[in-house]
C-alpha cells in the first residue's frame, strides 16, 4: 500500500501565484513516486478574485463552511454514479488528489463553482457540438482554475491552456495585438477539435487527456515503448509517461468528482450574478479601449473582461468588439469622434495607447450616471434614425429581428439579402 505525502515549496509565477506543489508517493520498500500539480491546482482563492468578472459577479454563499472525509468505498460509489463514459478509477493518488481539492483548496474550489456559472455554457456547447462527453469541461478546472487571463511558466495561455503552436493549429489567431486563446468562445471550439482529434486517435479517453497535457507524441511513445499498441489505455502505460502527466489524469478525475460532490465536502460555492448583457460589433478602424471608454459609458477593465483576446488595448480594423449591450448605441453614435482621436493610425495608437488607458479609466470611474438617466439623455433623433449589431456565432435573421423589434423582411431589405444566409462578425442594420 502506497502512503502520499504533500510537500510544498513556494514560488512566484507571473500572472498567478504558483506553487512547486508535487505530491509525493512512498512505497513500502521505500522508492518514492513525484507527482506535478497542475497549475490551475496552484492559483489560490485571492488571485482569483482579482479576475474582474469574478470580483463584480461573485458574492460569498450561505452556508457553513466545513471539512468532511469520506472512506475509499464510498468515494467509488460516488465517482460510478457520475454519468459519463470517461473511465474514473479511484487509487492512492487519485484519491490525494480528491482529498487536496476538498481542504486547503476549499476556498478556490468555492470560487471555481461560482465562475462555472460563467463558463460551463460555453464548453459544454463547444463539446456537444463535436459529440463528446461533457465532462470534459472540467480539464479548464485543472488547466487555469475557470481564470481566462491565466498564463503558464511554459507561456500556456487562456482557459484551456494552449500553447501558441497548438493554438495557431486549431485556428486561433495569436499575434503582437490578439490572443484568441483568452477567447473563452473560440478556445473552447478548439479545444473540443482537439480533444476529439486526441480521441480519434487514441480510442481511449484516459489516453486523450494524457495527451491532451504531453502531446500526442509523447503518449504515442509510452504506447510503443509499452508494446500495448492494441487495447492500451492511460493506466497501462501510466510509468512509460513524464511525471506530470502520471499526475494530470488523477487530477481530472479529482476535479470532476469535487465539481459533483462538493457539497457532500462541506464547501459552499459563491453565489454568481450574470454579467450584463453584451453584444458584438465589427469596428471601422484601429481603436483603444480607452477611445471606446470615454465615450461609452464603461470602463476599460470592463472592456478588457469581455474581450480578453485583445493584448494591448487595442482591436484592430474589422475585429469585433463586444460590447455591454447597453453601450452598443453609444458606439454607433459616437462612432466618428472614437476613431477621431488618432484617424484609426496604428502607430499612434502605439504611442497614445498607454496615457489613453489612464485618461479613461479615471473617465469612467468617475462617471456617474445611471443607465435610466443615460437612456433618457440619449433619447435623440439621430438615434432613432440608425442602429447595427454584428452577426454572433449562432445567430439567424429570425433572433436578430426578434431581438431588435423589426421582421426578417426589414433585415432583409435594408441590408439587401437576398437570402437567410449571414456569418459571424457581419455588420446589420436593424433601424
């Protein structure tokens, strides 16, 4: 019987607070077996109540706080009964593992199932989509603790955690000025081709998170190097595999159970409002989000909440913006003296760019004004006369119109389609 010893030694990471936290496994004959927490393990409670949308969303739950432990049996009762077809054994490490989130990550535990609200929408549609199991959608629990801005030592980025090749393979355009790892949306559909190709693969779920950590090559190695090439699976290779991996699968299947059972743990989780309503419009020329800031009514920490995907501040020509969707008609009337600042000219938005940032956000700090009174205020005529949104991932002209109080003919006409057919991004008017 294998005996788990946890030792921690702390360290500083960049955009969270890592920790070189290994569990450590001591045989009876004395040979010890180092197992690597993965980094979303490792992002504590105050870290991730410095993400925006966690700290404006997020209130602390009703109920009281308490540390309960459970025997192995019943912990295998429970695991079977979760409805997936992802094989969860309960061993030694899993079961350290299990027995990590339940106390001292009680309170990040807390967090995460309150931030779930957020996510869990998107990654379960992106998973559906490409017909696995929903389960999978507590790897980004491992991966970066449901914290979108979350970067890794190894330069790992976003929800999902893609390094930038991976990232650029499955589509996601990473460069000086967007991330589209930080996207939740487009992460999310990638991760599930990914997952899906990982699958294809292998046949073998505990193979395709394996992989989904190391790389397909380096699961494709142990499965060699093993002779199993027919039926392996994630156990049967488990000591042909780097150490963090060995560590990665027990952790998945921790997450999942906690994610399921936390209540049975005595963990409360946070109580989680939705954020505002937001929608998408497609920009005319370079622009800072303190440009939008100061004429908008939001605030440039808001903006860089729910366009994460934008490195400097900064959204190019003819990407989307998203929007409180309150604001959106605040953009379109101002729409000009946005751009106006700097004509749209990237190289002075490079210069600008970092006292802008400073203007605005002490502009919208000390802004005021309710929403009631600013839609009173902005009750004019030119509003009336005009309005566009920007098609999202999903929409029809029927939901645009319904929506927007207008009919799928008045889309049709002042757009001039001739059909129902419209993509992503593209610019309607819809008054």
């Amino acid at each position: 019987m294998k005996r788990l010893i946890l030792t921690c030694i702390s360290a500083i990471g960049m955009y969270c607070c890592y920790a070189q936290d290994v569990i450590t496994v001591v045989e009876e004959d004395g040979k010890t077996e180092v197992f690597d927490m993965p980094e979303g393990m490792l992002i504590n409670e105050e870290e991730l109540m410095k993400d925006y949308t966690n700290a404006n969303n997020l209130q602390e739950g009703t109920g009281t706080s308490r540390t309960l432990s459970y025997s192995d049996s019943v912990l295998v009762d429970r695991i079977s009964r979760i409805p997936t077809t992802i094989e969860m054994p309960l061993n030694d490490v899993t079961r350290k593992f299990i027995d990590t989130y339940s106390t001292r990550m009680k309170s990040a535990v807390s967090i995460m199932l309150g931030s779930a609200n957020f996510y869990n929408p998107i990654f379960e549609e992106a998973l559906e989509r490409y017909g696995l199991p929903l389960e999978l959608k507590y790897l980004p629990v491992i991966e970066s603790a449901l914290c979108p801005s979350a970067t890794s030592k190894s330069g790992a980025a976003g929800l999902w955690q893609f390094m930038i090749n991976a990232g650029k393979q499955y589509g996601l355009e990473i460069n000086t000025l967007v991330d589209e790892r930080r996207d939740p949306i487009k992460s999310s559909e990638a991760a599930a081709r990914f997952l899906k190709d990982l699958y294809d693969m292998f046949g073998d779920w505990g193979l395709a998170i394996a992989a989904y950590n190391c790389g397909p090559g380096g699961v494709q190695k142990a499965v060699l190097r093993s002779g199993k090439q027919e039926g392996a699976d994630f156990w049967s290779i488990y000591n042909l595999l780097p150490r963090e991996t060995r560590g990665y699968v027990p952790a998945f299947i921790a997450a999942t159970y906690i994610m399921n059972y936390y209540c049975e743990h005595g963990i409360t989780p946070r109580e989680a409002t939705l954020p505002l309503e937001s929608d998408t419009i497609v920009v005319q020329k370079d622009v800072t989000f303190a440009q939008i800031a100061s004429k908008c009514n939001v605030g440039v920490e808001e903006l860089r909440a729910i366009n994460p995907q934008y490195r400097k501040d900064i959204v190019p020509a003819n990407y989307v913006l998203c929007l409180p969707a309150s604001a959106i008609e605040d953009f379109i009337v101002n729409e000009d003296s946005i751009y106006g600042s700097t004509g749209g000219d990237m190289a002075n938005l490079r210069r600008t760019v970092t006292d802008d940032v400073d203007v605005a956000t002490e502009t919208a700090t000390g802004n005021t004004r309710s929403r009631n009174s600013r839609s009173t205020r902005n009750n004019s005529r030119s509003r009336q006369q005009s309005k566009s949104v920007a098609v999202k991932s999903g929409d029809t002209l029927s939901n645009i119109a319904r929506r927007n109080g207008t009919t799928v003919a008045k889309l049709r006409q002042m757009n001039g389609l001739k059909g129902d057919m419209i993509r992503p991004g593209q610019k309607l008017r819809v008054k």
